[in-house]
C-alpha cells in the first residue's frame, strides 16, 4: 500500500511543480523567482522529501524499533527543497540551455541522493544498517537521471497530455531512485533496547501533514492565477498596446511640430 501511496504523493508534487514552473516560463522578474521557488517546494518537499518518508513508513525489521532524529530529519527536508531549487535557478539562469540542465540536473540528482540517504540516517534503530555499494550507485545515477529528465521537462513540456505523461514518468523515476537504494539495505544485529527520538506519529505524520497543506496551498493558487497561454496572451496584448500608444503619443508629436509651419503658411496665404 505504502508504494502505491508514495507514488501518488511524488505524482502530485511533481504536476504541482510543473505548474509553478510553467507559470514562471511567462513570468519576469520577482514573480518568475517566486514561482520557481513555489516549484521547488512542490518538486523538492512533496514530490520527493514527503514521498521518501511516506514510502518509509512501509519499511520495518523484526524486533527492530525506529525513533526520528528531529534535526536531521528537518535537514533533509531543507536539502530536498534546496538542490531543486538551485536546479531550476541554474537552468534558468543558463537560458534552458541543455548544458545549464546537465550541470542543475547533475546538482539536484546528488541533493536527492543526499536527501535520501541523510534521511536514512535519521532513523535511529536498535540495529545496524548496512548498504550494498552497488544499489547506492545506482540509486544514485537513477537520482542524477531523474533530476535532469525533471529540468528537461520544466523547460518543454507544455499541453495537458503531455504534462500528464511527464508527472507519471518522474514519479516513477523518484519513486524507482527511493527502491532501489532501498533494494540494498540490509538490517543486521538488532539490540532489546529502544533508540532515542521522535516516533513516527510524533515527528513523521505532524511534517508531511504541514508540507500537504502547503502543497495544497500552491495548488489553490495555481488554480486562481493565470496559465502559462494566458499570461503570454496578456503580454501580448500589454506589449500591443503599449506599442499602439507609443504610435499615438510619436502621431501627436508630429502634429505639435508641424502646427508652427502650418501657422506660418497660413499668414502669408492670406498676406498675399
């Protein structure tokens, strides 16, 4: 159940994003940040912070208890958020040229898998964790492949269907990185004792019930702004009529200065 939940959440932060960032293709200036950085909350916390712990609360090991370190859980959260975020600044800022998204998507992937991992530390269990070397690459390498995949993307996907396919291909590719580092871990000698920190009721449920209100949020806005078609038509439209005024103000000026000569023709017309 837990997979097919955490699926789902990496789905709808991933369409969350991909409307931010679509809304921030036509945008300028602050608002353009703004909805990068609302992109970033939904890819980054939903999509892949929220859907990792979701997808966690689905692991477990006999005779194994789990407790939460609070700060490096929120840390990890921060790095979810973060190295989305520097990806689609990076993009942008390289003009959404493929070598701008190679270099952001290389970034954000490492950030996830640090994200992940940092938030496998953050489980303190009466046990060991060991982790074969060869589903970490891995996990890595599908990290790095599915940021970059997500940058191309917030970059060219544009049309229902297509953002449709989009949203299902990165959940799979978010939701495929967390299982397959997951594929690798192995408990080993557990211990009759019980861990310091939080329990997932205490610490896990309050946060992700914070970042869907949040997510909901942006959806509601996203719901109540403009699409990306209707902010290029209101461009449009405000660059033609500026344009139009500009024309009428250049027809005016004309008129002011041919005013004087006609002035003049008509005394000496009537001088003769």
């Amino acid at each position: 159940m837990t997979p097919i939940l955490a699926f789902a959440i990496s789905c709808t932060g991933a369409a969350t994003g991909l409307a931010c960032t679509s809304r921030a293709r036509a945008a300028a200036g602050g608002a353009r940040a703004a909805w990068l950085v609302f992109g970033a909350i939904a890819l980054g916390g939903t999509g892949i912070w929220v859907m990792h712990f979701v997808a966690m609360l689905g692991f477990s090991a006999s005779g194994v208890t789990i407790r939460y370190n609070i700060p490096e859980t929120l840390l990890s959260a921060a790095i979810a958020i973060i190295v989305v975020g520097a990806g689609l600044f990076i993009t942008e800022l390289g003009k959404r040229k493929l070598p701008a998204m190679l270099v952001g998507g290389a970034l954000a992937g490492a950030g996830v898998a640090a994200m992940h991992y940092m938030g496998m530390e953050a489980m303190e269990m009466s046990a060991e964790v060991v982790y074969n070397p060869v589903y970490v690459i891995a996990s890595i390498v599908i990290a790095i492949v599915a940021a970059t995949a997500a940058l191309w993307c917030t970059v060219h996907i544009r049309g229902t269907l297509a953002t449709i396919v989009a949203t299902l291909v990165m959940g799979v590719a978010v939701t495929g990185m967390h299982y397959t580092g997951m594929a690798g871990v192995s408990v080993v000698n557990p211990v009759d004792t019980v861990p310091t920190g939080a329990s997932t009721m205490q610490l896990l449920v309050p946060l992700v019930m914070a970042v869907s209100v949040v997510t909901f949020l942006l959806i509601l806005g996203i719901g109540l702004w403009p699409t990306e078609d209707e902010l290029r038509t209101q461009a449009e439209f405000e660059n033609r009529l500026k344009a139009h005024s500009e024309q009428g103000q250049r027809f005016e000026n004309v008129q002011q200065e041919l005013q004087p000569s006609v002035g003049q023709f008509a005394q000496s017309h009537r001088a003769r």
